[in-house]
C-alpha cells in the first residue's frame, strides 16, 4: 500500500475532529520531507554528491547537528545539515535560514492581531513558536507601514461627490475622527483620520486640511454634500474648510435623541414620523414630513420640540437638493461610516489601554490598520446609478441660503442632546 493509499484509508475510518489532525500532520510531514530533501539538494549543489566530493568546490560536508523551523504557524525540530569551508567556516544554508526566520510568521500573525488577538494570544495559538514581544514587534512594525500606505495615498481626484464625517470613542478620553469619501461613480474610499483628545473643531481641521493637501475638493461649480452628526464643533469646521457646501445631519442621530426625551407612550408616533421623513422626497415632502414630527413632539415635549426645530436646516440639507428618494438611505446617516467603526471596535476589543503619551503612535496604527482592511471591503452603494442626478443637483446653486457659514458656534456638542450621543 502507498504512502497515499495509507492517509485516505485512514481518512475514511477516522471522525471529523481526528480526519482533521490526520490530514494537517500529513501535510507538515509533506512539508517537512520536502524542506529535507531541499536542504540536501543544496548541500550536493555545494559540495558535491555524498561520498563522492566535488575537488574543486570551496565547501565541505561538515555533519549535522539539531534545529527548528517553522511549520505550519508552529514550531518543528528537525536534523539540519552542516556545511563549511575548508578553513573551518561554516556555511548558512538558504534553505535552513529561510525555514527557520520567524518572518515566516509574519503575515499570520499581523492578521491575528489585527482580526483582534491580543499578542498574548499569538504566542499560545503558536505553541510558542513566536513570542509575545516579537509578535508585539512585528505587529508595530506592520501598522506603521499601515499608516504610510494611508496617507502617502493621493487624493487628487475630478468626481468627488461627497464626504462622510464622523467620530469614535476610545476609551474616555481619545477620540478619533474618521474621514470616508464617495466618488460620482459609488465607489467609497477612506480618507484619513485625526486623533484626539475630543471631537472638537481643531481636531477636524486638522483632519480637513490634510486630506485637502493631498487633493480631496469637490470639482470647480460644484457643492460638496457632507453628512455628519450633529456636533457644532464638526459643523463649524467644515464650513470654514468649504463654505458652500451642503451639510446634512444624521437622521438617525437626531431620532435616537429625540425618543430618548419621550414618553414611552410617544415613541411609537414617533418612530413611524420619522419614517416618513426618511421616505420622504424633495424639499416639500420633506418639509411637511419634518412638521409632522415637531407637531407630534410639541404634544408631548416641548423642549424635544425646540431643539428639533434648531436643527432644521441640517435635517433638511439633502431634502432641499430635490433628488430621487432611493438615494435617501445613503445620504440622510452616517451609516457609512459608522459600520466602519463598528468593525473598528471588534478589532480592538483586545486593546486594555491606548497609549498617548510620549509620542506613541498606538492610535494611529490601529486606526490606519482597521480602516484599511475596511476599506478592502468597501462595496459601491446602493442606488449608484442615480448619483448622476445628485451631481447635478449640487452644481445648482441653492434655492435659500442657510445660516452664514462664517457664523463663530461653540465648540461643545449641542446642549440637546445627552453627552456621548453627539459623537456617537
């Protein structure tokens, strides 16, 4: 019976969990049987055939003696052979060095960490193959060239179209603000983001002004359509950045506050208005809609009511542009960047403690490194055939012109709405 003849018999008798083992160590024998005879070949094409030495080679055979690669994510004792020169120096083999350089680890375990294993985990899920500061080492070094790879991108571009902003909490007292942007076509991109101790309008002018830097404007006559949440301080940066452009508040921040200050009774009213409002098309629709919902509050609470009625203009941005309707879902919340953060979390659930002091990096390469690999998964969104038809719309020149953009507001969320849903 073959070697093969043998595994597949012994697959055929064996459970799941056990045909799973059997299969794995058949595969790091096959793999160990081939780093053996690579290694030998490289000794015969250095030295010459076994018992028959090449006379005129520098290299001799020089015995064996033991060691370790590694295999599989784990580590494997093997005999390796020894080569020297005819003065006494020993020769590196290629085949050994490159078998046993722990970097052989190096995507696997930069993915883990990543994927959210701490790196006490990677030294245990590697049976010690590599340890916990070299696991720590090389995961730093992977999310610095993250970084890089981030913000040596060019941004110059002829169709952006719009641009989600919004912040995330790491902990109490750092806060990141991320920057995702959308192309005419629908396709989606990550921008930067800004490290900070809160999501102030510094912070995100920081931010603005280095992605324009590196070419993010909208195209010559025509508006950009931001959509944030409702943080004054955002509010105030972007529009010094970009004074004409048309900035519209999260729907699905303004609901959450607003139920939070209703009676259970007046929630439910609530909630099928405010479906209305995200249904509803154009400037008209979306102007009775809105009254609706104020109506209904006024009924119930008024200071409900009057902090609604203060954030009119930003609830309505994207209604007063007069486009279809299914493109609604896309524009009126920061969904977009809020799955992005959601993954972000998952990510780094393992991090106890974010490091900022002493000029540490922590929060850059994470961030960097968990908006990347977002970003590979970025699909277009939905309705992208439409977006022609936006593109037009912010080329028009607004029928009523908002508060100044110029106007000085304060930098502290909106009293409204509860802390911590402002940067939500």
């Amino acid at each position: 019976m073959t070697p093969e003849e043998s595994i597949l018999q012994a697959l055929a008798q064996a459970g799941d969990d056990q045909a799973t083992k059997i299969f794995h160590d058949c595969m790091r024998r096959i793999v160990l049987v081939g780093l053996m005879k690579t290694m030998a070949a490289e000794v015969e094409q250095l030295c010459g055939p076994k018992y028959r030495p090449d006379k005129a080679s520098d290299f001799r055979r020089a015995g064996s003696e033991p060691g370790q690669v590694f295999v599989n994510g784990g580590k494997q004792k093997v005999t390796r052979p020894r080569v020297g020169t005819h003065d006494g120096q020993e020769v590196q083999l290629d085949s050994y060095r490159a078998a046993s350089d722990q970097r052989g680890l190096f995507e696997t375990v930069v993915e883990a960490v990543a994927a959210g294993l701490p790196v006490r985990g990677v030294e245990r899920c590697h049976g010690g193959a590599v340890k916990r500061t070299q696991a720590s080492e090389m995961w730093i070094e992977a999310s610095r060239a993250e970084v890089e790879a981030l913000r040596s991108r060019s941004l110059v571009a002829e169709d952006w179209l719009a641009l989600w902003i919004d912040g995330v909490h790491l902990g109490s007292e750092q806060c990141v603000i991320v920057a995702i942007g959308l192309h005419a076509d629908g396709t989606k991109e990550v921008l930067d983001f800004e490290p900070g101790a809160s999501e102030s309008a510094e912070v995100c002018r920081l931010l603005l002004e280095r992605i324009t830097e590196r070419g993010f404007t909208p195209p010559p006559g025509r508006r950009l359509l931001v959509i944030r949440d409702d943080a004054k301080a955002l509010r105030k940066a972007v529009s010094r950045m970009w004074p004409d452009a048309v900035q519209q508040e999260c729907l699905v921040h303004a609901e959450r506050v607003t139920l939070a200050k209703l009676p259970h009774k007046a929630k439910e009213e609530a909630v099928r208005l405010f479906r209305r409002l995200f249904a509803a098309q154009g400037k008209a629709a979306g102007t009775e809609a809105f009254e609706a919902i104020v109506a209904h509050l006024s009924r119930h609470n008024d200071e409900a009511a009057a902090c609604l009625r203060e954030r009119r203009d930003g609830l309505l941005a994207f209604h007063g542009l007069d486009v279809s309707a299914e493109l609604n879902r896309v524009f009126l919340t920061t969904n977009v960047i809020e799955n992005v953060i959601r993954n972000l979390r998952l990510a780094t659930g393992s991090v106890k403690r974010w490091k900022t002091n002493g000029g540490s990096d922590m929060v850059s390469r994470w961030m960097a490194t968990g908006l990347n690999r977002a970003e590979q998964g970025f699909r277009r969104v939905h309705d992208y055939h439409r977006l022609g038809e936006l593109a037009v719309a912010l080329g028009r020149a607004p029928a009523a012109s908002p508060a100044s953009a110029s106007e000085e507001v304060a930098e502290a969320p909106s009293s409204c709405a509860p802390a911590g849903l402002a940067a939500d």
